[in-house]
C-alpha cells in the first residue's frame, strides 16, 4: 500500500520521551514509524503485543497501538492502560464504530479510523502529549 509522503506543518512539542509503537500491522506501523520520524518524534517499536513491552513506561509520552482486528487492539490498549495510567494512549484502526465505544471504555484517548492522515496524526499526538502534560504537572 503506498501512502503519499506529506511533511506537516503542526508544530510538535519538544521531546522528553518517546512515543511507543505497539502495531499488528507491519506495512502501516513502519509508514506511521516514517511520519514520525520525519516530525522528529523518539520512537520504540513493539512487534506484535503490549504484553512483551520491555521498557519503562516511565519514559513514553504517548502509546500508539495500530491495529486492523478490533480484538487484538482491545488487548492490547487493557494491557498497556493497565501497566500505564498516566499514559496517553491513542489508537489507529479501523472504521468500526462498536470497536471506537468499547476502547474508549477500556481507555483510549483517541482513536483515528482509516483512511489516516499524516498532518491528523500529528496533531492529535502533539493535542494529547500536551493534555497528559497538564494532568502530571
């Protein structure tokens, strides 16, 4: 799947830690990985699931899970939202309505449906890292 190349112009926050990728779709979460680096955002990947997370959480800003299986996205935002609750957590799925509902219960901050626009992105990351900010502070 090719995905246009967009530069944003949303202004990130300055980075104190890192935004954690946990992603059962490897085509997208590297695009996603691409946008980010490109805004200049730290990025930890996790391979398939939340549950083999081996860094602190302490030093995340925001979890980003990507996921297409509604199910497997609900895992993993209870396993990270258990281990983390401090943590912004932002999902990118599909455009299923019932799944949106459901992981806004188990936690999630944002959820983004498909088709999914690198300058949107961006600027719910920059939105939720600034809102988690305020409640620590």
């Amino acid at each position: 799947m090719s995905r246009p190349q967009v530069q944003s112009s949303v202004s990130k926050l300055s980075a104190t830690g890192t935004i954690l990728i946990v992603a059962d779709n490897h085509d997208l979460s590297e695009w996603i990985v691409d946008v980010l680096d490109k805004a200049s955002y730290l990025v930890q990947r996790v391979a398939n699931g939340a549950d083999s997370i081996d860094i602190p959480l302490d030093d995340v800003q925001l979890a980003m899970l990507i996921g297409s299986d509604p199910l497997w996205i609900e895992q993993a935002c209870a396993i990270v939202r258990q281990r983390a609750r401090n943590l912004a957590v932002m999902i990118l799925g599909p455009n299923n309505f019932e799944a949106k509902v459901r992981l806004f219960d188990i936690g999630a901050d944002a959820y983004l449906a498909e088709p999914f626009v690198p300058e949107e992105i961006l600027a719910r990351i920059t939105s939720l890292i600034r809102i988690y900010r305020r409640k620590v502070s």
